[in-house]
C-alpha cells in the first residue's frame, strides 16, 4: 500500500499501471456517487466550471484562450473525466486577492524556467534532506526567480515531509549539526513550515476548484509570480483569486504544463536523492574572485549565487574524451587564471560562445533549447522527440547546456571575470578579445571539432512550425547561426548524413523568419549542405522554399519554375506520409503562385487535387488545416461567403482540437480571415468578438510576433461596419503611429480611414487618404483593377464633393479601362468592406 501512494504521490508509473488505474478510474464513477454539496446563499454570482477535456486527442479542446499544451503535461495521475462539475462560486474580488490575479503568468513561466521544466540531479552529500532542502532555501536571492521557484517547491516538499503536529527540534538538531554557524536555525524551520503549509493550502485550494487531486496541480507553483504575495495572503482570497484565474485565464492548462516537471523535483526530494553543497566550491574559488579585478564581484553576490547547486561535468566513461584537456588548456592561456576561476563546465561553455557572434547578444535559451530535445516528423508523419547527443552534441556540453541552473551559474563565473557582460540576466554579450585568444589557441583539428558543436547548438534551437511553440526573439537567434554557418562552408560533408539532413530541413524551417536578406541566405545555404545528398524528400523541400521565395520576392518565375521542376516525377516509386504531407504542402504554395497570378479557379483546383493517404496522421493533419483556411480565403475571395465561412471554421477547429500542434504563427491569418468574412456576411459584432479575443490572447501571452496591426485594421473596419467611427480611427492612428508597416497593412489603413474621413465630411482628409490608397495599391502588382476601380471612383466622389469637377471625367475614363481589365477568375473581394463601400457610394451619389 506504501508503494501504491508513493507511486500517486509522485506521478511516476510503467505503462501497465497507467492502463490499470485508468481501467480502474473509469468503473469508480457508480461507488464514488455522492449527492452534490449545494452552494450557499451569497451575494456572488454562480458560475457552472466548464466540463474538462477528455483525455483523448480527438475530445474537442474547451479553453479560455487556446494554448498548445505538450504531450507530458497530459500525463496526470488519473484521465479528466467529461462530466458535468459542480457549480462553483466566483466572489467578487478584494484588493488583495485582485493584486494576487496580476501575478499569473504564463509566458514568463516558460521564458524563465525553459520548455524542459526543472531538473536537480544527484551529486555529493551534504546531509539529510532537511540539510539540504535549507541550504537552497536560505540561499534562494528573491530577484531571481528560478531561485524562487525552487525555494517555494523546497517549502513545499520541506512541510509535506514534515509530519503534522510533530515537533521542529529532530529537524533543527540536524540542521545545526551539519551547519554549526547556522543562527536562529529553529525560527528559520518554522518560517519555512509557514511557507509550505501556504503552498500546500493553494494548491489545494485550487485542487478543489477544478476538482482534481493536488499531486496533479503541483505544476501551480510555476506560473504564479510574487510568492511573498501568495504567502502572506489569506485562504478566502487564496480561493476567490484561483477561482477569478480558472474562469478567465488558462491557469488550469499550464499548471498540467508544468505539474510533470515540478513532480520531478518533488520525486527526487522524496526519494532523497543528493543535492550538492556549493558552499565548499565558492569557498575555495572566494579569495582568488574578491582580489581579481572582475566585473561585478563583491561578497554580496558571491552569497547570493551560492543558492546555485553545483554539478561536475561527467562523462560516459572514465576516461577523459581526446578533445577535453587540449581544450581546456587553450582556455586557460586565453584567459589567465581561468582554471581557478571558473569551473570546468564554464571553461566549456566559454569555447562555445567564442564560436558565435561578438557584437549580438546571447541569449540564454538559444543554449537551452539548442541542447535539450527537439520535436521533428517521422516517415509515417508521426512526432518524436530527438535528442541533441543523437545530433553530434557530446554529453559533456549537452549536460551542461540543458541544466538552467548549471548555466546560470556559468554565466555568472564568466560575468565575474568579465568574459561577458550581462543584459538582465537572460542574454549576454561576449568579450570580443576573450574569443579571439580562445580561438587563435585551438589547433585546426579542434576549430573544426567545436564549430561543429557551436552549430549544432545554434540550428537546434530554430523551433519546427507546427511542433514547438515560436520562438518570441528570432532577430538574437539568426546571427548567431548566420556567423557559425558562415564559418562552417567546406565542412558540411564532414558530419553524419542524418545530422545535415536535420539541419537542412531546420535551415527551412528558418527561412520563415523575416527579413529579405536571411531568407535566401538560409535556402542558400540548405542547398550546400544537402549537396551529394541522395535524399528525395530533401530536395523537394529546398525546391519548394525556392519556390515560396520566389513567390515572396515577387519573382514569379522562380517560383513556378521550383515547382514546375517537383512535377517532372523526380520522386521515389514509394512515397511515406512524410513525403506525401510535403507533396500537399507543395500543392498549396502552387495555390499561392495561382493566387498571385490571379488565377483564383486554378488555386481551388490545386488544393482539392490533395487529400490524406488514409487516417490523417498528423503531419497530414497540418496540411489540411492550411488547406482548409487557403480555401476559407480563396472562397471569400470569389464572393462564396457561406462556404468559405465553414472552411475557416473548420481550420479554426482543428487548431484548436489537436494539442500535440501548435498553430500559433497561423492564428493572426485565420482570425482576420474569419473576421473579414463575418464582414462580408454582415455580421461584423462577431467578427469582432473574434478579433478581440486574439488580441486578448496576444496581450495576456506577450506575443510581439508580426500580426497585431492586421488584427486592428481588421477589427477597425468591423468598427466601421457598426457606425462606431471614433473607436475605428483610435485604432488606424495607432497603427499609423507604427514604424515599418507592411504594403497590405498600408493599404487598409488608408482606406479605412479615407472612408471614416468620407463618412465625417471630411473630403479634403478623405481625398488625401484614397490617394494614399492608389499609391499603396501600386506596389502589388499582380492585383487586377476591381479593388484601384472602387478608389478611383471613390476619389471621383471626393473630387466632385469639392467641387473639382474638371479633374473626374479623367478619373472616370481610368475607373472604365480598369474595369474591362477585370477578369471572372479574379479576385473579386479581396478587400473585405470594399463592397459596402462601393453600395454606399453609388446611394449616396443618387440620393
């Protein structure tokens, strides 16, 4: 029985035992029926909690705001059940508990602790598990919140170790005897008492709001900001707090995030597994740092970083690798007195940064994410999960990089001797000098050795679309694999076939980040490396990004010749769902050459020409919801709004059902999408309600990711729509305000706000703004004349409402050569609201 409850304490099962307590869970519901508790009378409204998802991947998802969640964070003791819930009381909110919402936070949740969650593993003893629980505890520096993250999970399994009502002395005696300069060590232990209780309460607390088991929820400790916060308030607003969060935020989502991570912490705690005392390491290194002349050393954050927990860089065997001593000896003479200062791990991490740039900072999470395991495609269009040993990345590295702690910790031994200089702890920039010297004193065979580990790092950290979440500063990634690449021209054909096979297909993957000059640096360099490569799938992709480029540019016979080259049957006889999900991928960007082209017909051809093998995988799955929302525009394009409505609705399903995918970087697209055919069927209050919630969405997830000033212009000529004119020119003047603004969203500004200035009399502003229009449309020059015909009249309109008169028999000869130039398989409606605008204006011209 003490197996059965450390097992559900810990959240750590062998498949059989998943299967059985899930056989289990579902025959309990008929012994486990209960009257409900019916809520008592009070002044608050009663909200019905929203029925969980099932555990299925094909249950429809039902969130606030939609967010992928990863496969792990589904893993919970026992499956979701999708039965109706109690009704819950959400109480109206007291100012401490409003200030207690403001702490959640989910983007900085993952910014800070990593896609990876948390990690302590064994070292050397330094006592009990109270010892060593303490240690990190008193050590926690309250302005770092990873340290705080680990203080409130150490006060957590610190109380739950503790038995109830049993007396603190065993615990002190412990304590003291190990660390005999301990002071006020019985007063500390019951603070820390006071802390986990609260910990524990909240958790749960919100437990009982969701109606799951607490060890399932422990993952609440991640996202919730100001521990003090939580820590000093009281259980009524504890409650009413997490009550607030679970109705308007996906607080419930992320804590199942998180919980598998935080579990493990826990687990390891339970199991007193060791944690390291650092106190030994820094006490050796401490005179050696207080008499060198570092950057930013004194003894106040030497205290503070020895919260860290110090593990050794290992190896698989004993024996040192060949590339180790060598290189480390080329540290040591770059930068003198080194080898007391920093640690081994440190000395390895500093080889690898002098590979990357030295006038872009670094950030932190490029050396995470490029050492931790990435998600990539399968043959049969499945996920796995890839390790960065399996790419070439040697463990010693790979250990160290994917420990946020150990690198935290390493950078701040480079910051004291000032090998880098820190940017708010989550980026830095390296000292030119230091890399030099580290480079000029690797021998050939090591620069090659180490520009292959700076590489694979680098191109490991670009995220696939559809797999993992985007990354939110693309612009601090792309130097830093620009440099490496740059360095690493002749030495592709040196590593392993599968290694450039991966970093060809990821160089795709990043050809998607803007701007003009990376997109075709990065194609470019895929073609090198995939050169003698005999790799069908490869070569199709590389030719279909040529082709998206081409497309990009405007180069349009680039971009039909890349695919015209794909239809020639150069394939294998056989062709996986990998390559058949490639084949639909290629068939929608001929869509988009046809779009281009004006050939709308030609484009809706191309894209029912494809549909899945059999079963989706889902790798076919991402294809069909690009396909669905290409056909959602096409559709509106021709003026086919019901049908088009259905195909976006479809998309948005879809993105919204599959949590094993991310459709984060489409979302902006499909909802403006949606929005402007809601328009076009009239029905602008819920294009709006779509709109808002994207922008909420964006706003709550600190998204900074192109596609805001599309969702406002979009939103603004719902506005529009509903005579709500001041509210519409609010959001274009502060779209207009933006720096860089995109051709397209140019264009809509100018005419949203021509048509408010119309609407207003205001036909000096308005004429102003339709030539602004006219000049915007000249830069899309494959567009056919319907969309300049209605500003050419509409600036006939303005012109005889001043009174120009002599200047419209000119604009109307224009509006009647434009028209015949207009084409059935065009574009009809490529401008939502460019419809109503052109029945206003001929009414208002007859009345």
């Amino acid at each position: 029985m003490s197996f059965l409850c450390y097992k559900l304490l810990t959240g750590q099962y062998h498949e059989t035992e998943t299967e059985t307590l899930q056989r289990a869970w579902a025959a309990a519901p008929p012994l486990l029926q209960a009257t409900p508790r019916t809520a008592p009378d009070m002044e608050y409204p009663v909200v019905r909690a929203k029925g969980k998802r099932a555990a299925s991947d094909t249950a429809p998802l039902s969130r606030k705001h939609p967010r992928t969640l990863s496969d792990s964070s589904s893993k919970s003791l026992i499956p979701s059940q999708p039965r109706e819930q109690p009704l819950q009381i959400i109480p109206s909110l007291s100012p401490n508990a409003a200030d207690l919402v403001k702490t959640y936070s989910y983007k900085n949740a993952v910014t800070v602790f990593g896609e990876s969650g948390l990690d302590i593993l064994q070292g050397t003893d330094c006592g009990g598990v109270f010892v060593k629980l303490f240690l990190i505890i008193e050590r926690s520096d309250p302005k770092i919140e990873l340290q705080q993250l680990f203080r409130r999970t150490c006060c957590y399994a610190f109380a739950k170790l503790h038995e109830k009502g049993a007396s603190v002395d065993p615990m002190v005696q412990e304590i003291e005897n190990t660390l005999p300069l301990a002071q006020r060590t019985k007063e500390r232990v019951k603070g820390i008492l006071r802390a986990g209780t609260k910990w524990i309460t909240i958790v749960e607390q919100f437990a009982s709001i969701v109606n799951r088991a607490p060890q399932q929820l422990t993952g609440l400790l991640c996202p919730l900001r100001s521990a003090s916060a939580w820590e000093r308030a009281v259980t009524a607003d504890h409650r009413s707090a997490l009550a607030n969060l679970h109705a308007n935020t996906d607080i419930y989502e992320s804590t199942l995030r998180f919980t598998p991570s935080v579990n493990k912490v826990l687990n390891q705690i339970f199991s007193e597994r060791s944690f390291i005392d650092e106190t030994r390491t820094f006490t050796s290194h401490s005179n050696t740092l207080l008499t060198t002349p570092v950057c930013k050393t004194s003894r106040s954050s030497l205290e503070a970083s020895a919260a860290f927990v110090c593990w050794d860089l290992h190896t698989v065997s004993k024996a040192q690798p060949a590339w180790k001593a060598p290189s480390l000896t080329a540290v040591s003479e770059a930068v003198p007195g080194s080898s007391g200062m920093h640690s081994e791990g440190t000395n390895i991490l500093l080889i690898v940064l002098s590979f990357l740039s030295t006038s872009e900072k670094i950030p932190l999470n490029l050396l995470f994410y490029g050492a931790t395991p990435r998600k990539r495609w399968t043959v049969h269009g499945e996920i796995e999960s890839v390790d960065a040993i399996c790419a070439g990345l040697v463990p010693e590295l790979g250990s160290l990089l994917s420990d946020v702690l150990r690198l935290a910790k390493a950078f701040w031994e480079l910051e004291s001797s000032s090998s880098v200089v820190s940017d708010s702890g989550k980026a830095y920039t390296l000292n030119e000098t230091v890399a030099s010297c580290i480079r000029e004193n690797l021998s050939a065979e090591q620069l090659s050795f180490w520009r292959c580990q700076a590489l694979i790092v680098t191109y490991r950290a670009i995220p696939w679309k559809y797999l993992e979440p985007a990354i939110p500063n693309p612009e601090l990634f792309l130097p830093h694999l620009k440099q490496v690449l740059e360095a690493f021209q002749d030495c592709f054909k040196d590593m392993p076939a599968s290694t450039r096979a991966d970093l060809v297909l990821t160089l795709i993957e990043a050809s998607r980040f803007p701007n003009m000059v990376w997109k075709p640096f990065a194609i470019g360099q895929a073609e090198v490396a995939a050169r003698d490569l005999e790799d069908s799938y490869l070569h199709f992709c590389i030719a279909q990004s040529q082709s998206r480029l081409g497309q990009i540019a405007g180069n349009m016979g680039q971009a039909v010749s890349s695919l015209g080259d794909l239809s020639q049957g150069r394939l294998s006889s056989t062709v996986d769902k990998r390559m058949h999900s490639a084949i639909g991928q290629a068939t929608i960007q001929y869509s988009l050459n046809c779009v281009q082209a004006e050939d709308i017909p030609g484009a809706k051809r191309s894209l029912e020409n494809w549909s899945p093998l059999n079963q989706p995988s889902p790798m076919e799955e991402v294809v069909l919801f690009r396909k669905d929302m290409m056909l959602g525009r096409l559709l509106r394009f021709q003026g086919e709004f019901a049908e088009s409505l259905a195909h976006l609705e479809k998309s948005r399903k879809t993105a919204e059902e599959r949590r094993v995918l991310t459709s984060e970087e489409d979302l902006c697209d499909l909802t403006c999408d949606l929005a402007d055919t809601l328009r076009e069927l009239d029905n602008p209050a819920t294009a709006e309600r779509h709109l808002r919630a994207e922008i909420t969405r964006r706003d709550r997830n600190c998204i900074c990711s192109p596609g805001q000033s599309l969702l406002e212009l979009s939103l603004a000529e719902a506005l529009f729509a509903q005579e709500r004119f001041k509210e519409a020119e609010r959001l274009c003047l502060d779209v207009q305000s933006r720096p860089s603004l995109l051709d397209f969203e140019e264009l809509r500004l100018h005419i949203t706000m021509a048509k408010i200035r119309h609407v207003e009399s205001d036909y000096e502003g308005a004429l102003s703004c339709w030539s602004g229009a006219m000049k915007a449309i000249g830069k899309f020059h494959m567009t056919n004349g319907r969309s300049t015909r209605i500003i050419v009249l509409s600036i006939c309109d303005t012109l005889r409402r001043l009174g120009q008169t002599w200047l419209v028999d000119a604009s109307l000869k224009e509006a009647a050569s434009l028209e015949e130039l207009a084409k059935p398989r065009d574009a009809q409606y490529w401008i939502a609201g460019m419809r109503h605008w052109l029945e206003y204006s001929a009414a208002s011209r007859s009345s």
